[in-house]
C-alpha cells in the first residue's frame, strides 16, 4: 500500500471526514486529499504529525510494516528505561495505596489492571496493539482532561476552558473507538 491509501484507510476507520481530519492535525484539505490520490508525498513535519495522531510508525504510514504498532508515549530511549525502571516501585506505590482505599477506587484499579493483563496476554498482534492503543488513547485523554479541569481555575475563561477540554476529549474518545473496527476486523 502507498502512504496515501494508509492515511485514508486510517482516516476512514476513524470516521472522519478529510475536513476533520485537517481540523485535527492541522494539515490543509488540500494536501491531504493530494497525499490520499497519491499526487504528493507527505514532507517529515507532516510525516511525524500523522504517525502521532494515527498512533502509527513511521514504517506502518508509508505502507512497509503489515502490523499497526502502538507507538510509545516517551520516545526517547533514556527516558523509556526511566519508566522501565520505576515501573515496579509504581506497582508498589499503587498497591500501599489501594491497601487503604474505598472499595470504589480499589475496583477501578482492579479492572484497569485486569484488562491491561488481558490484553498484553493476546496472541493476536494486530488486536493487542488496536486494544494497547485504544487504552493508550483513553489514559492520554482522560489525563488531558483532567489536567485541563484540575487548572482552569487559573484561566481568565475557567468555563471556556472546561468546554474546550470536553470538545477535545471527545473528538478523542471517538478516534479512540473507531480503533475497535480495527480490532474487530482482524
């Protein structure tokens, strides 16, 4: 497959129109209708703008890997073997926290972490790497939001701010779930 039927077969899958497609990634009508017919070739700022919102590699877009991997949050090297390192003392810090929490947060926990276990226990490639990114999606949105409500006290516009971290997290969440008909049709 060229870039340009990978960008649309991405941007299809996710519902969206090329318009929306252009709100969200800042890439003119245009240019992405020339990438999709193959006219043009995206140039690497374009390049890197769509692999991070499709949540796809660089070789995936350009048609040269069959498996949609889900692209790490922290890219540097340095600072994913920081994150491999404290990883355990997170899971410590979690559980001596739970041993004192509500039932409530106790069960939230329970099951993001049970169906994280689940998932990276699937066989399947192309299915575990659309359920990691649709997790992936969902965490980074949800911490977005909740970033976004926790400071908007400190806006001149605190509504404003509110209202626009909803209009993004749902054009988030809806991008996030349309990975589903990735996962389903494999």
């Amino acid at each position: 497959m060229t870039t340009g039927q990978v960008i649309r077969e991405l941007r299809v899958t996710r519902n969206l129109t090329q318009k929306a497609l252009s709100e969200a990634t800042g890439i003119p009508v245009r240019t992405l209708i020339n990438y999709e017919n193959t006219e043009r070739e995206p140039n690497a700022k374009n390049m890197a703008i769509l692999e991070r919102f499709f949540n796809v590699s660089a070789a995936y877009l350009r048609g040269e890997a069959e498996v949609q991997e889900v692209e790490p949050m922290v890219k540097d090297a340095m600072s994913l073997e920081i994150v491999r390192e404290k990883l355990p003392k997170k899971l410590q810090e979690l559980s001596a926290l739970l041993g004192n929490g509500k039932d409530a947060e106790v069960e939230v926990a329970y099951h993001v972490v049970a169906e994280l276990t689940h998932v990276l226990k699937m066989e399947n490639q192309v299915q575990r790497n659309a359920a990691l990114s649709i997790l992936q999606d969902m965490v980074a949105t949800t911490v977005f939001f909740l970033d976004s409500c926790e400071n908007c006290q400190r806006d001149t516009d605190p509504a404003g701010r509110v209202n626009h971290a909803k209009s993004v997290v749902k054009t988030h969440m809806a991008q996030a779930l349309s990975k589903g008909d990735i996962f389903l049709a494999k």
